[in-house]
C-alpha cells in the first residue's frame, strides 16, 4: 500500500492528523545511508542539515546499528528503579572520553538543559549562598536551548514565547559575543549562579563569536564563582572540528592533558544529538562532582534516562567518532568548504558571506529576514538533490554528516555553487 502513495499524500497525512509546530521542506524520506537519504519516489540526495547535527556519525551507521539491534534483543528498559549493567560503564566512558567526574543521563537535548539550570540553582543555593529563590542565571540573546516552557521564558524567538506564558523569571539576557555586557552583570548581580551559552549559536545562523569569547567568558566566571555551562548539543562531538566547540583548534579528546589556550573547560557540559549517532534519544549532563553530587535521590530523574539501548548505542557512537578521526575530517572538509563557498562570494550577488566551524557553517542570503528567497534556494537545492533548510529567514546552514569525503563535498558544492547561479541578478 505505502508503495503506491505519494509524496503528497504522506505529507497529507501529517497534516491532517499531526500537531502544525513544523514547517518541513517538501520531501518525504524513508531511507538513509552515509551522507546520502533517499525519499519514498527513489531520489537521492546528500544530507546537508544530518537532523540539525545528530547524525555526525553518518546515517545507520553500520557499528551503531549493531549495538542497537544486539542491545535491543537482550534488555531495552529498567527505569532507574533498578541497577543495569551497562550505565555505570557508560558513565564511566563518557565522563573519561570529556573529562569530566559525574554524567546525569537523559534523553532530549532540552531536558538536559532543564536538569543543567536545576544543577546550577541548587549549586547556588547550596555552594554560593544564594538566598532561596533568588538564582539568577545570564542567559544570550537569540539563543536556542530548546522549547520547554523554562526555555522559551528566556528565548528571543517571538514565536517560540507569545501565547505560552506566564514564563519563568531568573534569567538575565545579554548580546551574544559581549564580554563587556557580560563583565556588567557579574559585577553588579551578586546572586547569578551560571552562565549558559551555546560556543556558536547554530539556531540562530551560526553565529561564530570572537576566538577569545568563551576564553573570556571562562576568566569572568571563575572570577565571580559563577558556573559556565556550555550547551554544545549541536556543536559538540566533532562537528566544529573540534570534539568540543570550546576546544577551538585543540586536537584532545575533551579534557585537553596539554591545557592549551583554545580549551575553556566548562563548569557544566551539556550534550545530546550526536551523542548517539542519531540512532536513538541520548543526552547528557556532565560536570564535576562537587557540583553534581549537590543532587539527591528524588530531586531529579528520568525513566528512560540511562536505560541500557541508550548507553550501549552511545559509547558505540563515541567510538566511532574516535577510530573513524570524523573530528580532523570535520575541521579539513570544513576549511575546503568555506574556501570555496568564499570563491563564490567573491563575485556573487545573492550571497552575502560564509561564516562557522569545521563542519557547521551558513551562507548568508542577500535578502531581509521576510524574504522567501532562502526558502526558494533550498528548494531548488532539493531539486538539485541536497537538503538544506533555511533558519531566521535570509540563512541557509550547511551540516553534512562528518563521514563525507572530499569528492563527495566537491560535488555537494557544485550544486550549491550551481543552484546559487540560478538567483543571481
């Protein structure tokens, strides 16, 4: 029966009987592979989004696939009712593989983000002397951290906070990419408990800030005894060229033994997407244990969190990053990427400029914010056979899967060089 319905029809369906919260391009996938997906009439495309950097690995990564199916034949679920054989050894690669001394498990990346405020509150109140209720934390303008009812309360998405609230107050918003403004509320809020900052904000554009940003922001923190929690679900795990996006160039595996200059180590790290290769939900908390042990049993947990398909198929997922060297793979094809993309630039009309990291970058449209000129390109892309989606409007984000080769991401810029030429003026 599936193989006589449409596109159209399968996007019908959704429509009719799906919540409206997404406004997909118009392609109905069934398979995927590597770099490439393929929809239900047969076409092949190159994956240019990888679930908004879920899928570093590559789609159905053989490796991973494995220990999903292996684990899945065994144990699925316990709750954390119960002790499993699989999440002490989990925590125990996780935290060695970041540098870290405690992992609190969970599933979304915005559920993350709720247990990391949570964290850096009672920190705060415990370790910092906070009076009760009175934690703030400084938050960025134009960030993402999700869409739970805490998050949107301090999101600058009007869509994202209009008709939701009341929302949550405690959070002081600066500029992204500010030190100064930064430097101003430490200096006069005397009860900030944690700075949470994304090392690029990917939602917003890739905005790639100052080289010395989060450097800076590190120094300010320690100075302050403030917590800065790095939200690195979409730029972390190789995608930046980088296993972290706060490593900058570093080559180490997280913890950095060589302590380098590029690495600002976070207070609180939190993770998700990438960190199962996009075959199942896995986030994680990570952060040393004078600030996690702060939570108690019953103050905190998740059903599925830490249940043994998830730990089994996220230490595979890491280990793939690792053998398979995706992160050198994401720096160099990032550079070859941005090169080109610039060449183009140089005598292009319709497109402003190329800016990101590694493997996370965007091109910026000569077009406003309302435009449907973006949204006109990524069609024509997919026509072209590679998958894109605009964000805020007049920015298209490139994030390939960080298997691709060189040829492949030649012949990925062909085509955009190609379908670009075709809105020229």
């Amino acid at each position: 029966m599936e193989s006589t319905i449409e596109t159209f029809d399968f996007i019908e369906l959704e429509r009719h009987h799906g919540a409206h919260d997404y406004h997909p391009i118009p392609v109905v996938l069934e398979r995927g592979e590597g770099v490439f997906l393929w929809d239900v009439e047969g076409k092949k495309y190159y994956d240019f989004l990888s679930a908004y950097s879920a899928v570093n690995q590559g789609h159905c990564h053989p490796r991973i696939v494995k220990a999903l199916q292996d684990q899945a034949q065994i144990l699925t679920l316990t709750s954390r009712a119960f002790h499993n054989n699989k999440l002490g050894a989990y925590m125990k690669y996780v935290t060695e593989y970041f540098g870290f001394e405690r992992l609190l498990p969970s599933n979304t990346g915005a559920e993350a983000v709720e247990a990391a405020i949570k964290i850096a509150r009672k920190w705060g109140y415990t370790k910092k002397n906070i009076p009760e209720n009175k934690a703030e934390i400084i938050v960025c303008k134009q960030n993402f951290h999700g869409r739970t009812s805490t998050i949107i309360s301090f999101s600058s998405d009007h869509d994202s906070r209009q008709h939701f609230g009341p929302h949550a107050t405690g959070f002081i918003s600066i500029p992204y990419n500010d030190i100064t403004a930064l430097e101003s509320v430490l200096q006069n809020h005397s009860n900030v408990a944690g700075f949470l900052v994304e090392p690029i904000q990917g939602e917003a554009g890739v905005f790639t800030p100052d080289p010395d940003f989060i450097k800076k922001a590190r120094a300010l923190c320690s100075k302050y005894n403030v917590l800065l929690m790095a939200d690195e679900i979409q730029t972390g795990i190789g995608r930046t060229g980088a296993l972290l996006a706060v490593c900058g160039n570093c080559d180490c595996t997280g913890h950095c033994e060589r302590q380098e200059d590029t690495y600002s180590r976070p207070d609180i790290l939190i993770l998700g997407k990438a960190i199962s290769g996009g075959a199942f939900p896995v986030s994680a908390v990570l952060c040393d244990a004078h600030i996690m042990d702060v939570i108690q049993p019953g103050q905190h947990g998740s059903t599925f969190g830490g249940n043994p398909m998830a730990c089994t198929v996220a230490m595979e997922a890491l280990q793939v990053i690792r053998d398979e060297k995706l992160t050198q793979n994401a720096r160099r094809l990032g550079n070859r990427f941005r090169t080109a993309m610039q060449n183009y630039i140089d005598n292009s009309s319709i497109v402003l400029s190329v800016r990101g990291r590694g493997l996370l970058n965007a091109i910026v449209i000569n077009d406003s914010e309302e435009s449907k000129t973006a949204w006109n390109i990524c069609l024509k892309l997919k026509e072209n056979g590679l998958l894109a989606k605009p964000t805020h409007g007049n920015i298209i984000r490139f994030a390939p899967p960080l298997v691709m080769t060189e040829a492949q991401l030649d012949d990925c810029i062909a085509i955009i060089t190609t379908t670009l030429s075709e809105f020229e003026s």
